[in-house]
C-alpha cells in the first residue's frame, strides 16, 4: 500500500519518528538516505539523513548556504510529505523471521517506486489564465529522506519504508525552486504500487519462492498460509472502528473515514523494547506450528529449481492497456493506461521496465500522443476526429434548403422563439447542422413540425435505445438506433437528400459518429444533430455532438425551458444550465434551496425513508416518478427503503413474492473480456450476435477458458468462443431478487422477444411459472432472459432523455464523495420533471463542493483540444506523412 500524510514543522520527525523502528531501543537508531534528483541538485544525494539537513530543508532553507529556496514562505507551511510504502503481509513474515534476502529485495523494490513516484513530481502554474486555477507542470525530481522500518507500532513484523519527502521542487521551465505538490504523484501510485509488487514479486521468486493472489492490494506466498493472519490486531481494530462507526452512521463508511480511522487506531506512543525482545514475541506470536511452516517455506525455495513464469510481451500488454482506456476516453493519463496494462495481464509476468520503454517508444513513433494537459491520446483518436471535421467542411453550404421555412408561417403550435429556430433550420444548406436546446425546450417537437414541412424522407435515429423510444413516443414512429442503422445500412431511405436526425447526439461516441458520417455521405443523406452538450456525454469515447460543433457545423440553439411547468422550475433549469457551462453549478443548488426543493438528514437510513415516502406517495397520486441515484449502491439502498414502503402501505404484495436468479451484467471492456483470469463459475454469456454455433439471445453458462479459447455450455452442448470473437457477448453474472406484484422492473438489455428494449421501466402484476407479467399485458419469461433488475430507482446516465411528472433525486455521503456526484449529473437529474422534483441529500455543503468542474488537466480532451494536436503534428510531420493527415 502506499499512503501519504503531510508533516508541519518536523523539528522533531527525524528523531521522535523516522530513526525508531517503531519502537525505542536505547543506543539504537536507524539510518536515513537522501535520495531523488532535488537531492542530488542540492548535493545531498545519496548522503545520510542529519538533523541538520533534514531541519534545513523542513525550514525551507539550503542546507549548505542557509539561503531560502521557495518563494513563498507560510508560517503553517507543509515541511514534508511522508509517503509510505509497506511490503504485503507474507512478504513482511518471511522477510523479518526467515529470510533476510526477502528483506533486501523490499528495499530495492522500493527504490524503484520512489523513482517512478518522483517522476509525477509537480509544482503550480500560478501564471496568465492560470493563476487561480489548480493547474500544475510536472517538475519531475523532488528531494527524499528514505527509511526503512521492520515492524509497527504493535510490534508486528511489517516491512514498510518512509519516503518523506521535502516540500519543493525545481522548476525548470521557471528556473526557481517551487512548492511541491504531490497531488500527481499519489494519484499516479495506481500504477507505481501494481509496478512495486510485480517488481517485488519477480524478485522473490527469483530466490525461489512461489507468489500467488496477486490483487491491487498486493499478493500472497505459497505455503505461508495463515502465517500472515496471527498478525493482524491492527487490521482487527481498524474493522471494529469501521463496524462502529457504520453502525452509528447507518450507512458505510467513506474512503475518508476509513482514513482516518486508519490514522486514530495507530498506537499513539511507541514502546520501549529492544529488537531481540520483538523478534522473540514475534517469534512466539507464530508459535511452533507456525515456526515449522515458515521453515519449511524457506528450505524449499532452496531448493527450488523450477523455471520462471511465461511473461506476457511488453507490447501485448500495453496495447491491452490503451485499448481498455481508450474505449472509453478520448484521452488518458499515461499511468493510467501503464496501470491498465498491468492489470490484463492475464496472470503472468511482465517485464515492468520494458513496458515503460514500449510506451516511450510508441510517443516517439506517434502511435501516443502527448497533449498540452500532460494527458496523452492515440493517433486513432486525432485521425477519428479529423476526418469528422473534413466530412463536415465539405457538407458547408452546398446543399439545396433542408425544408419549405415559407410552410412554417402561422403554424399555431410554436412558440415565437421554437419558430425562429424552425425557419433557421428550415433554410440551413449544410449537409450536416446541429439543433442545440437545453434540457425541456422541446426540440423534438419542434422537428415534428419541421418535418411537415419537408418533401423528402427523413429518417430518426437515437443514440441509444432509451433515445428511439423517445423519438417513437414523439411521432417519430420508425425510429431506429443508430447502432441498428450501422448494422443493417440498407434501413436508410435510398433516395439522395433524406434527412437523418439523430437525437442524444451528445452519448454518440466519435467512432459511431464518423461511420454515421461516412453511411450518409455515401447515400447523399443529410444529418441533422440533436441534443444538449451539456448533458452525459457517451459510454464510448468521445461525444460526437460536441465533435460536430467543433468541426464548424452550422449549430441554431433553442433556449426556451417549456418541460417544467411552473416558471420558477424553468428558471432554475436555466441556471443550472447555465452554471454548467461555465463549469459551476452551485446557483442552482442556492436556487433549489431557496425553493424548497431540497431535503437535507444526515441520517442515511432516514434520508432513505424520506426518499421512500416521497416516491410512494407520487405513485399512489397516479404520477409518472423517477427515482434517480448516483451510484448503483445508492440504487440498493433506496430500493430496499422504496420496497419497504411500499408494502406498509398495501402497495406491494409480498405474500406473492418470489425469488428469482436475474443476470446483472459485467460491464467489462473488450479487452477484460481477454483477460481469461477473469471468468469464474457462474458467468453467464448472453449472445448478441451468432458466434460460435450460438444464436442471438442464446444464453450459455461458463465451463473453462484456455489457450485463447471459452467453451461455454448451452442446453447441454459444450461451444467454443475465441477470444477474438468475446465482442458478440455480453458476460453476465447471476444474483437473486425478491420480486412481488408491485414492484417496478427495470431492463438491462433488448429483449426482442418481448419488443421491451434496454432501459424500460415497467410494474409487476404478477409472477406465475417463471414469466414476470408487466403492466400492459407483455411479460418477460426468465427461461431465456434474465437481463432485469428493479426498476424502483435508476441511474442519471439512465434517466437522460426521459420526461416524468415527478422526480426524486437521492445524493447520499458516499455519492458526495465520489467522482459520480458533478454539474452534468445535477443538471440530468433536476432537468426531468414537468411537475414536481425533490432532491434529498446528507448535506449541502458537500454537494456544493461536487458542483464545480474539476482542473481541466485531470479531464478527457475535447475535440477542441484533440484539433489542436492534429494541427500541431500536421505542421511538424515530413511531408508524405502531412499529406496522408490532410486526406484523414
């Protein structure tokens, strides 16, 4: 694990903390090394810690000339940053009672995270458009006192080592010594810990040992079984304080909780022993059983000559890692994709170094592309959106009027500003235009009446499911999917000039986009774009709404709210709107306050019930309700409050309640679809289209994977799925639901059979012979779909698109605490309701806090960004290479 805490002072770290080992011993002390490029810089590299040059340094001073060497000087400053790195428990067991190699092996492994680590190093950029913002450059060398300790405060073997790092940075490019901040370096220790232990691993097995379980957290040594466990009264603290504490709170405890917990269990004062007299409790604390079997470990790694693991190629592995962030941004931090990399290595070795030198090697070939963020995308991406760009140029103004704007006069069913657009847009002569309108303006409306006007064909197509049902429920009553369309080109009307709407053009990913593109240019069809960018944007990387703005088509805006029908709702959907765009939406949640629209109770349990009582009440009223939640764990609990309710009130009848076994799907990308490691028991494969002898919507259960291969068992016949062909399936994993008459269901994929599409809500009325019967007399038969799951809540990304009279927003402590409370989510769920919207949350101060955009270098790049990069590589690529750009 590595963990970091910040030291103010630390006058008297050095000796109170860092030169014990956890516990005092008199005449004894441990020794400190600096290390890191500042050190060598000041010309403390590879030198011992003194008190003198760890003071100097915590003070802000050179340790030789006394000179300050930050600008800024505050008497509060952060001295240092302590970063911690400590060794997996079997490591630490056999490494302070076994095997003093395994000890060393630690220590060298270390040095190669803090290298890793220190390359994140980073300071602010406090200048031009820059100076209130959180932006930083990378600096790259920072100045580290390194101590390595063997057992904690409880006196338990734990190898851990203290990179306490001082706090300040040269800045090159400023040419001045700066704060350091270390923000990026310990978000980058996603990838340095996984690099540590792959590292560390290798190097013990190396020596003869067997590693096994490896996970982010770690791995674990063959035959030590146990051993680890009869050390563990701190982890067995820190899980009661957990337990108390969810128990008082009513809820689960937040990463931040969990930290400090962490922090307030830690022993507070550190005994005064010596080591023989640790070593002989530890030694005693394994017992003679347990001393037997670590002996036992270590004399067999003696004579251990087996051969090592099969690696995985750098190459392979790092095209899995782009390819899994890739699918679903258009850009990425380069850790992150190292990090991914790691991760799908299907089990066997990798060759961390040559992994790092694959990467460099693909930025210096421009294969990888660094942005000015510091984030980095791929040649793909710049070439995707490039050629969206030339599609769209060469679509400006050479096309006859999209409609017949002299039919749109007296049309009684616009309003004046719905008119003006209508008329814009009825004389647009772009082969590709853009109706931008926030959320309720009645944009697909106004095309009902726009294609009244029109005398050629038009064609709807949503984004996604949920979109087309929209479009259907609108008058557009042969609506299709795009990903329909794309599949099965020759449902385009076959005449040159028909219109094309797509509608949510904003969860359009860039990919799809441009084979939209690129099927109209060839049928001569023009493409009208619909949406909100300020909305979700796609599951697949990139937004192809936002794209096509970029590229220069001709964008026409409605921005008359008509969704809410009380003026006050429509005025708070435009200033949240209108904080979204400029990255800032706590106006609205001031606004919504001063409604009353918000219910605050910082008891988790009650703030559910609230939620529950909200929502039954609308559905008895005969409302049209959604219930939105930020996370699938927010769904669990306000589902469990809503079933609660619900039958209190007769609303559910439990007494007919059932169990069945749904399938939730995994939500893998392709490439941890590869990753044959991962399948276990019980997967599920839902067919999407024929592969392997199997037909779509077949259902087949896992039986083994091996050598590039799944086999699979369907009504008793074994199928083989290569795994270049995973992408013709959905993996699934069965859970069970208690369903009763009353209950809301909720469809995870299209169930053809049915007519139902992924997304649909629908109630139960009954459950006989393994078929839910919905409202409307449809059902679903669960012998051959099971892709379902409660409907009484959904997600923002679900609900987007969707119109109900009532909404009930649900924004607990742990959504306020995680990346999927933002403007746009806000904006999504308090943007739904005609009628009535009430937003119940822990505290307002938090979700305040989630309502501002985050740093722009920590986001994706837009397309604007993207553009940027393919200009800059098209000014600076020889000359054939320019050229092959310009035709992209």
């Amino acid at each position: 694990m590595i963990t970091a805490n910040q030291i103010r002072g630390g006058g008297n770290y050095l000796t109170l903390h860092l030169k014990a080992n956890d516990y005092w011993e008199e005449g004894h002390s441990v020794e400190g090394q600096w290390i890191g490029r500042a050190a060598e810089m000041l010309g403390l590299g590879g030198q011992i810690v003194t008190q003198e040059t760890f003071s100097a340094l915590g003070e802000n001073l050179h340790h030789a000339t006394g000179e300050r060497l930050t600008s800024r000087m505050r008497s509060d400053r952060v001295s240092f940053h302590d970063i911690q790195l400590s060794a997996p428990k079997d490591v630490s067991v056999l490494g302070v009672l076994g095997d003093e190699r395994v000890r060393e092996a630690f220590h060298a492994a270390t040095l190669d995270a803090h290298r890793r680590l220190e390359h994140y190093a980073a300071a602010r950029v406090r200048r031009g458009e820059l100076v209130n913002t959180e932006a930083v450059r990378l600096t790259g060398n920072v100045a580290t006192a390194l101590y390595h300790h063997d057992s904690s405060r409880a006196l338990e073997p734990q190898l851990h080592a203290h990179m306490v790092t001082a706090n300040l940075t040269f800045d090159q490019e400023a040419g001045c010594w700066r704060a350091l901040q270390p923000a990026e370096m310990l978000r980058a220790s996603l990838f340095v810990r996984q690099a540590f232990f792959e590292e560390l691993a290798q190097k013990i097995e190396a020596l003869g040992y067997r590693t096994c379980d490896h996970t982010r957290d770690g791995f674990s040594i063959q035959g030590m079984e146990g051993l680890g466990e009869r050390f563990s009264s701190r982890r067995t603290a820190i899980e009661e304080a957990i337990a108390k504490l969810e128990a008082e709170k009513t809820r689960k405890a937040t990463n931040k909780e969990i930290a400090v917990i962490t922090r307030e269990t830690r022993p507070e004062k550190m005994q005064e022993t010596t080591t023989e007299t640790v070593r002989s409790a530890q030694r005693e604390t394994l017992g003679k059983d347990g001393r037997d079997q670590l002996a036992a470990v270590v004399e067999a790694a003696a004579a251990e000559t087996r051969a090592p693991r099969a690696r995985i190629p750098a190459d392979a592995a790092l095209a899995s890692g782009i390819d899994h962030q890739m699918q679903t941004r258009t850009s990425a931090e380069d850790w992150r994709m190292l990090a991914s990399a790691l991760e799908l290595r299907q089990g066997r070795r990798i060759d961390v170094r040559a992994l790092e030198a694959a990467f460099a090697e693909q930025e210096t070939s421009g294969k990888l592309v660094r942005l000015p963020t510091g984030q980095v995308t791929t040649a793909q991406v710049v070439a995707e959106h490039a050629a969206i760009r030339a599609i769209t140029a060469a679509g400006c103004g050479n096309s006859p009027p999209l409609s017949d704007s002299a039919r749109l006069d007296g049309n009684r069913h616009l309003s004046a500003p719905q008119l003006a657009v209508a008329r814009d847009l009825a004389d647009s002569r772009d082969r590709i235009t853009v109706l931008e309108g926030d959320a309720g303006t009645g944009k697909t409306f106004l095309l009902r009446q726009l294609r009244q006007t029109s005398s050629t064909s038009w064609l709807a197509l949503g984004a996604t499911t949920g979109a087309r049902d929209a479009l259907k429920k609108e008058g557009f009553p042969e609506a299709l999917t795009v990903k329909a369309l794309l599949t099965n080109p020759d449902q385009a009307p076959p005449e040159p000039g028909a219109v094309w709407i797509v509608d949510e053009g904003g969860l359009l990913g860039t990919a799809d986009t441009l084979a939209l593109l690129r099927h109209a240019e060839s049928r001569g069809a023009r493409v009208l774009f619909v949406g909100d960018t300020k909305q979700h944007a796609a599951v697949p990387r990139g937004n192809g709404l936002e794209t096509i703005k970029d590229a220069g088509a001709t964008t026409i805006r409605l921005s008359e709210v008509r969704r809410q029908l009380d003026p006050r709702h429509q005025e708070l959907s435009k200033v949240i709107a209108d904080g979204v765009e400029a990255g800032n939406a706590r106006d609205g949640l001031a606004l919504a306050l001063d409604l009353d629209l918000v219910r605050v109770n910082d008891r988790e349990r009650d703030l559910y019930r609230d939620a529950a009582r909200s929502y039954a009440d609308a559905l008895a009223s005969g409302q049209d309700t959604a219930a939105i939640c930020p996370t699938w764990d927010g769904i669990g609990k306000f589902t469990e409050a809503a079933r609660e309710e619900l039958t209190a009130r007769g609303l559910l009848d439990r007494k007919r309640e059932q169990t069945l076994t749904v399938l939730a799907p995994c939500a893998w990308s392709e490439p941890e679809k590869r990753d044959l490691t991962r399948y276990r028991e019980g997967h599920v494969f839902a067919v999407q289209r024929a592969v392997a002898g199997l037909r779509a919507g077949d259902l087949a259960h896992f039986v083994q994977a091996r050598k590039n291969t799944v086999f699979v068992n369907h009504q008793g016949a074994l199928h083989a799925i290569p795994v270049r062909q995973l992408a013709r399936v959905s993996v699934q994993e069965p859970r069970e639901i208690a369903l009763a008459p009353g209950d809301r269901v909720q469809l995870l994929a299209n169930d053809r059979a049915s007519g139902l599409a992924n997304g649909t809500v629908a109630a139960v009325t009954s459950i006989e012979n393994g078929r839910v019967h919905l409202e409307g007399g449809l059902f679903l038969d669960t012998k051959r779909f099971r892709s379902f799951t409660y409907g009484h809540a959904t997600t923002s990304h679900k609900a987007q698109g969707a119109t109900r009279d009532a909404v009930i927003a649900v924004l607990d402590k742990a959504a306020l605490t995680s990346a999927a409370v933002h403007p746009r989510q806000f904006y999504v769920d308090t943007t739904r309701h005609r009628q009535e919207l009430t937003i119940f949350t822990d505290n307002t101060e938090d979700l305040a806090a989630r309502l501002v955009e985050g740093p722009a270098h920590r986001r994706e790049a837009s397309a604007r960004q993207i553009r940027k990069a393919h200009t800059a590589k098209s000014q600076t690529a020889p000359l054939e290479e320019r050229q092959t750009l310009e035709r992209e």
